[in-house]
C-alpha cells in the first residue's frame, strides 16, 4: 500500500515538472509578441525589469507575461511597480498596442509613472478583461467613459492618481459584474448623482472612494440601492457635511465601514446596531456630538472602534463596551469624554491598543487594565486621571510597548527592586510623579526609543549607569526637574536631548554627530563656549542648539563653521563678549539666531546677508555699535527684529520696510536718529488684521517626530518684549502679536501719518524722542492697538477724536508733551489714570482734574453738548404736556370715568385707614406686654 502511495506521489510529481517545462516552452503568438515588443518600446525601463522581452526568447517566459497553458495566447500581464519606489519604475505612456492582446484578462500596471497622460480609452475595447489596475500610476485627466464597455470587469482600481477627475459617473453603472472599485484621489464632485450610479452595482462587494471631494451622501431618488453583498464601504477624508444617513444602517452585511476625516454632525444613531456584522468602524475626525450610544455594545464582532477626534460627551458606556470581546483597537481620544475609565474594559481580552487621551476623564486608574495581556499601548494622557499607580497596574502587561500617562496626576508607588513584566519603546509621563529619587526599573527598559520625563519631580544626582543606558535612546526629554550632575565628561548621543530647567553644572558636555536637537537652557553650565567644538570630531547635524541662561563665557570665533546644519541657535543669556564673528554667515539654513543679553560689541557682521532663510534676530541687551545694516531690508523671510538695548546709532534704515512679514520690530534704547520711516505702511504683515490661520512663524517651528503615531514634541520660539510698560516672555501666542518699539532714541520729526495705516499693529511705542507735530488723525482706524505710549516727546496739537475708536486700548501714555485742548469723551479715555496725561498743561477734562473753560476744547463739542442739552429740555416739557392732560382731560370730559375715579380713591383711602388702625393695636397690645 505504502509502494502504491509513493509510486502515486512520484506520478503527480512528474505530470507538474512537464506542465511547467510544457509552460516555458510554449510557442508565443507571434503577433502578441510583436505587440508587447511595441508597448516595451513606448516605456523607459531604468531597472531593466523588461530585460527578458527580447527577439530571441518565448514571451510566455518573459518577466510579468503570463499565457494560458493551451493555446499559449497572453491573458496576464504583471507589471505592476514590485517596491512602490522610483527606482522600478516603468516611465512613458501606454501604447495602442495593448488592444492586440485580445484574451488579456488581468492586466497590472500599478505605481508606474505615465507622466500624467491620459488613461487611453482603447481600454475600454478590451472587452476580455476582469481585472484592471492604475493604482497610483500617475495618469491625468478624464477618466474615460468607454471603461463602462468592460461588462466582464470584476475588480477595477484606478485609485491614487489624484489627476484624474470624473465628469459624469453614469457610465459605471455598466459594469454590473463589477465586485470591487476603487477611485480614491480622483476628483468626483462634478457628479452629484454618484451614488445613484453606484448603488445600481448589484454584485459589488467592496467600495473604496477615499479623498474623491464627494460633498453629498444623499440619494436623488430618495433610496439606496445597495445590495447584502457590500462589506467594504470606504469614504474617508471628503467633504459630507450632513448627519450620517439612514441607508447605512440597512447594510447589514457590512464588515468595514470607514467615513473618517470628513464633516458629519449630529448624534451616533442608536441604529448602528443594524450593522451586526461589522468587524471595523472608523467615525474619527468627524464633527460628531452626544454620548456613545449603548448600541455599539450590540456589534458583538467589532475588532476596531476608532471615533476619535469629535465632540462626543458624556461617561464610556461601561458595560456595553465591556461586551465586545474581539475588540483589539479602540481609540477614543480627542472628545469631551468625562467620568471614571469604567473597570469593564478590564473584560476585554483581545485589546492591544487603548486611546483614551486628551479627553476630561478623572478618577483613578483601574487595577484590572493591568490584566490584559495582549495590551501593546495605554494611552491616558492629558486627562484629570489621579491615584496612586503600583506594580499590580501593570501585572500581566508583557506585551505593553507604549505607555503614556503625560499631564495627569498619577503617582507611582513601586518598589525600589522592581522588575516590569514589559519592555516599553516610549514613555510619555510628563507631569506625572515619579520622584523625588530617579526611578531604577529605567535601566531594566533595553529597546527605549522615546523617554519624556518632564516635570516629574525628580531630585538629586543622575544615577552613574544613566548615561551609558541612555546613549541608545533616540529622544530624552528630562526638562523642568531638580536633576544635578557634572556634564563635563558625559557624551550625548541621542538624536534629541532636551534637559532644559535643572540644576546641571560642569562645561559642555561632548555631542555626538547623531544630535539633532541639543537643549540645556536654564542650568548653570559654565566655562568656554568653543569647549564644544573641541568635543566634536565630526561635523555636526545639529540643527536645534538652546544653551540659553546659563554661565557660559568666552568668544564665538569659528567654532560656528562645524553647525552649518543649524536652524535655531539660542545662546542668550549668558557672559559671551567679543565681536559676532563673520562666521556666523556660514550658516546657511539658519532661520532663529538669539544672542541677547551678553555683552557682544562691534557692529552686525555683514555676512549675516548669506543666512537667507533668517526669520527671527534677537540681538537685545548687547553692547552693538554702529549702523543697522541696510541690506536687512534683503532678508525678505524676517518676521522678528530685537535690537533694544545696544548702542546703534544713525537713522533707521528705509530698507526695512521691504520686510512685508515683519510683525515684531523692537529697536527701542538705541541712539538711533533722523526720523522715523514714512515707507512703515508696506509691511503687510502689521497692516493685515491677526489671524491664527495664516501663521508666518509656522516656518519657524522645528516638529520632533517620537517614532509613534501622530506624536510630535515641537520646538517653539519665544521672545522677551515689553508690552504695556511690563516685559514678558511671548511663546505659544507670538505669532499673533504685531509690535513696533523705537522708544528711548534721538528720533525726530513727526509721526508719519502712515502708521495709521498699519490697522493690525497691537502696540506702537514711540516714547522719549524728540517728536513733534500733531498726532495724526486716523490713529482711530488702528483698531487692534491696545498699548499706544507716546510719552516724553514734543508733541502739541490736540488729541484727536478718532482716538475714541480704539476699544481695544488698555494702556495709553500721553505725558509730559505739548498737548492742548479738551480730552476726547469716551468711556475708554476717561477710564485712564490722570498721570497718562500729566505734563500736558494746556489740556483739560477728565480724568485730568484741570475743567475746561468755555473756550477751551474743541468748539463742535461744545456745539453738540448744547444741542442735546435743548433737545431734552423740550422732550420733558412736551412728555409732561400730553401725560397731565391726557389724564386730566379724559375725567373732566367723562363723568362716568370721574365717578369711578373718585369711588376708587375713597376705597383706597378706606383700606389703608383700616390697616393702619390694625397694625396700631397690635403694637400697642405687644409693648404693654
């Protein structure tokens, strides 16, 4: 029997061996041959996929070529882009040639590069295929209509050309053996009518139509006519601004539902229970409000919930979620979720990723979450969650890679020996308290990528084994602590390392030339600042440098030539002296360079021109001399120029006003000269009203990828400006501030009244100059100006009444000018102190306690008080008039009306006389007891 089987075996073996030899060598139709020879010659082939397509050899053996075993005619072509990169590449366009092959039945050009040629319509001749795919294939313009020809097509896939538009979609309804569609990135939103067309597919399975700008889930003839045989309904990222509708939830054997990244409103139906089969629900980035019906607890075969980034309110139905035991991914984060994280999902064995972040739930962390072995990531961040965390929260997680617990009010409580079941790759417990001593079970964490322990309450020494343990950690952000330790001899290699705000000393530590991002400020590092070059014997990739307040000394020199990688360089703050050395125009990408508050001197180096993507200069609280360069006016990106506090002198250059993004110019304490620049109001950037959307700074933000997800660490520029008479430091909000200081100078002249024309500006300060001449009269249409401080200056005129416009005024200062006349009436003005205009003695009125005289003040004022003091003085004499004799009159002409008048009086008088005797007798019977 045992002889019989393998004599059988050894015969099958055989009869495969001469059917594949019998393949190879089957005779190719010579004018298919020929055909495909013509369509290899329209492509370039950079990697010589196409290299066995030759005269010499069979084309069923050639590369992608498939031919039926019988009749050795082409029916497959595989051709598709194997890597999904440029260098497999077939490039050109497609050749008419393809209509030869007439028993093609599969045909694969997927993430090709057709340069944006139309797909041909002799496609659409080519009546024998089933299969069609141009995923991604750069094609361009109308897709064509003879596709809807192909009545045997079963699977056609056109998505990824985002060039390609649709005019009409009646013709897919031709395709009624069509199983599987996908048009996503094509431009559908000329057809309102596409899900009519679409709904007529009676055998199509799945539908994939993700960023197609479809607007409208609505039928015209007022149903859907999907078949049961739908499970893929896939609609991501379009424009539907509608409830979701009520054809959906009569899809009842949908196992993929995706209409994520859209704008539906309204509430989740309770009648998404009707999906019964459903395995994946994604709702995330949506506009959707209300609680999480207790229906979704009904769809006992969900594997991934995904509602994230809604409004959704209300507590996690506990229960109902508690039930879906398939359940492997749910992301919940960005709501309004509130109340405890229920204990039943604790139930849900098969979950492995837990999004709960950013929402406002509260109470502690439940023990059970602990027990869920298959848990890769826990995500609880950013909510009010409180408690003590210990060694049972994370019993049984193993399988736990991602833990983050950042800005909520947990407490871990572990013991100093203890070993974790897991081996995280990041942790995110910013906020969280881990101290006051550094945690041990760290160093037990061998693949860490990401470490972000900020404001964690640690406090002493760094452990000895840290360093090393940490060299392989790709971000460690260790800021806002009490963490000491001697850096001198310690080596950085993370490729982000920020330790901002401790209590580190020493010199410079070594950088190696993996740091990308490299920022200390805040600690009390000393000695040379060229110490950190010697330490570096590479040249650098660092693009983020803060060693800002600090006790560095020493000169820059040429140290600066091995950071030419460097976008953001901060070394304010500290004792550095010497001349800003040419060197600096090396850095060619820079685009933030602070160096205030040291004690620089010389002039601003001229080869600062070559940094031609500069967009902030902080220069502030140096001992600079000599003119500010014209050619700054070049650096067309600048958005922020800091000079305050040096000694600059000459004229303020008219170049300046070239800089149309500038929105924060702060040259005050300078002994800059000449007048002030007429040419102010071509800086659109101040002359535009603030808006959060169009953020210019946006260039200057440096985004640290943390390996995970959507999680980014930023890097964002703050400035110190003196705003309202007090200085403070601007971050999250500088992008929306518009600011020009020239205060404490020699600048003289009048104000320009083009500077009225600068209707975004929020605080203009030109005080302690030399000015002259009258405020201009449109300062009223500066709308946005809350700080104006004109002090200390030769002004003279009077103050004019469009300054009453400004309702966003908060602080003015008009002392000590020549200011005449009486103070414009307005709630705004006279809420000021009277020292805002004090030293002004020919100007009256409130808040000043100086009256004005009848001929003092602006003569229309006076006209326009007497004017409304007549009108109602006549008011009241004719109110008076009518109401006394409209009354009167009526009783002296009615008797009627005098009867009843006068019977209501007696009644009156009747009822108070008995009240008042009433109330006298009780009082006299309670003082006699």
């Amino acid at each position: 029997m045992i002889m019989r089987n393998s004599k059988l075996i050894m015969v099958v073996l055989l009869l495969a061996v001469l059917s594949l030899c019998k393949t190879n060598s089957l005779a190719c139709n010579e004018r298919e041959k020929n055909a495909l020879l013509r369509f290899k010659q329209s492509l370039t082939d950079p990697a010589n996929r196409l290299s066995s397509w030759s005269l010499t050899e069979g084309c069923c053996g050639w590369a992608g070529v498939r031919c039926d075993n019988v009749s050795g005619r082409v029916f497959e072509l595989h051709l598709g882009n194997p890597e999904d990169s440029g260098k497999s590449t077939l490039v050109g366009k497609l050749s008419p040639a393809l209509q030869e092959l007439e028993h093609l039945t599969f045909l694969n050009l997927s993430l090709n590069d057709f340069k944006g040629t139309p797909i041909p319509s002799f496609l659409g001749s080519m009546s024998s295929l089933t299969y069609l795919n141009l995923r991604g294939a750069s094609f361009g313009g109308l897709v064509p209509h003879q596709l809807g020809n192909l009545s045997s097509l079963r699977q056609l896939y056109l998505g990824g050309n985002s060039g390609l538009y649709v005019d009409n979609l009646s013709w897919i309804s031709l395709l009624s053996s069509l199983e599987s569609l996908d048009l996503g990135w094509i431009d559908l939103h000329r057809d309102i009518h596409w899900l009519d067309y679409v709904s007529l597919l009676s055998s199509l399975s799945e539908l994939y139509l993700p960023h197609c700008q479809l607007n409208n889930m609505i039928s015209s003839q007022g149903y859907v006519n999907f078949t049961h045989s739908l499970t893929v309904l896939s609609l991501p990222s379009n424009n539907f601004i509608n409830n979701m509708p009520n054809w959906l939830f009569n899809l009842s054997s949908l196992l993929v539902l995706d209409l994520s990244d859209n704008s539906l409103v309204g509430k989740i139906p309770s009648t998404i229970s009707n999906l019964h089969n459903l395995n994946h629900l994604n709702l995330s980035v949506n506009m959707l409000i209300g609680r999480i019906p207790e229906s979704l607890g009904q769809l006992k075969h969900l594997e991934i919930l995904s509602i994230f980034s809604n409004f959704l309110c209300g507590p996690i139905i506990p229960y109902q979620l508690g039930n879906l035991s398939f359940l492997s991914y749910l992301d919940l984060h960005w709501n309004k979720l509130n109340g405890p994280i229920p204990s039943q999902l604790g139930n849900l064995s098969s979950l492995s990723y837990l999004y709960l972040q950013n929402n406002e739930l509260n109470g502690t962390l439940p023990r059970n979450l602990g027990l869920l072995s298959n848990l890769v990531a826990l995500r609880i961040g950013n909510n009010s969650i409180e408690g003590t965390i210990s060694e049972v929260n994370f019993a049984k997680l193993s399988k736990l890679k991602y833990l983050d617990m950042h800005l909520t009010s947990v407490v871990f409580n572990v013991s100093h020996n203890w070993i974790p079941p897991f081996q995280l790759q990041h942790i995110f417990l910013r906020g969280c308290k881990l101290g006051p001593k550094f945690p041990v079970w760290l160093q037990t964490q061998r693949f860490l990528q990401t470490l972000i322990l900020q404001n964690v309450g640690i406090v002493g020494t760094v452990p000895k084994w840290f360093w090393m343990w940490a060299s392989n950690i790709q971000t460690i952000y260790l800021g806002y602590n009490h963490i000491s330790g001697n850096l001198s001899q310690v080596l950085i290699n993370s490729t982000n390392f920020d330790a901002d705000s401790n209590r580190f000393v020493g010199q410079l530590p070594h950088l190696s030339p993996n740091v990308v991002v490299f920022s200390i400020a805040n600690n009390s590092l000393s000695g040379q600042i060229s110490s950190l070059c010697q330490k570096m014997n590479e040249r650098s990739t660092l693009r983020i440098l803060d060693l800002s307040n600090n006790a560095l000394s020493g000169e820059l020199g040429h140290c600066l030539m091995r950071w030419q990688s460097l976008t953001h360089l901060n070394l304010g703050s500290n004792n550095l002296s010497g001349e800003i050395p040419e060197s600096i125009g090396s850095l060619f990408f820079l685009k933030a360079l602070h160096l205030h508050n040291n004690s620089f001197s010389g002039g601003i180096p001229l080869s600062l021109n070559n940094c031609t993507f500069l967009g902030l200069i902080d220069f502030a609280e140096n001992k600079l001399t000599g003119n500010i360069p014209s050619r700054i006016g070049e650096r067309t990106h600048l958005m922020a120029i800091r000079l305050r506090s040096n000694e600059f002198s000459g004229d303020i250059p008219q170049q300046i006003c070239r800089l149309s993004f500038l929105i924060i110019l702060d040259l005050a304490n300078n002994s800059l000269s000449g007048s002030i620049p007429r040419c102010l109001n071509n800086i659109n950037a101040m002359a535009t009203i603030p808006n959060a959307i169009d953020d210019k700074f946006s260039t200057l933000k440096f985004r640290i990828y943390l390996g995970y997800q959507e999680d980014y660490f930023g890097y964002r520029e703050d400035l110190i400006l003196v705003v309202k008479g007090r200085k403070s430091t601007y971050s999250s909000i500088l992008p929306l501030v518009r600011i020009v200081d020239l205060s404490c100078n020699d600048l003289s002249g009048g104000i320009p009244i083009e500077i009225s024309s600068l209707f975004g500006l929020q605080s203009l300060n030109l005080s302690q100059n030399h000015l002259m001449g009258r405020i201009p009269e449109k300062i009223g249409g500066m709308k946005y100006l809350e700080s104006l401080d004109l002090s200390n200056n030769h002004l003279s005129g009077e103050i004019p009444q469009s300054i009453t416009n400004l309702t966003f005024l908060s602080y003015l200062d008009l002392s000590y000018n020549n200011l005449s006349g009486r103070i414009p009436s307005s709630t705004q003005l006279q809420s000021f102190n009277a020292l805002d205009f004090i030293g002004n003695p020919e100007l009256c009125g409130a808040p000043l306690l100086k009256n004005c005289t009848e001929n003092e003040g602006p003569q229309g004022d006076e006209n326009v008080e007497c004017s409304e003091r007549s009108w109602f003085y006549i008011g009241a004499a004719t109110g008076f008039i009518v109401g006394f004799w409209g009354v009167c009159g009526a009783l002296l002409c009615k008797r009627a009306w005098r009867h009843a008048y006068f019977k209501f009086l007696n009644n009156i008088k009747d009822r108070v006389y008995v009240v008042t005797a009433l109330k006298w007798s009780w009082l006299r019977y309670h003082f006699r007891r």
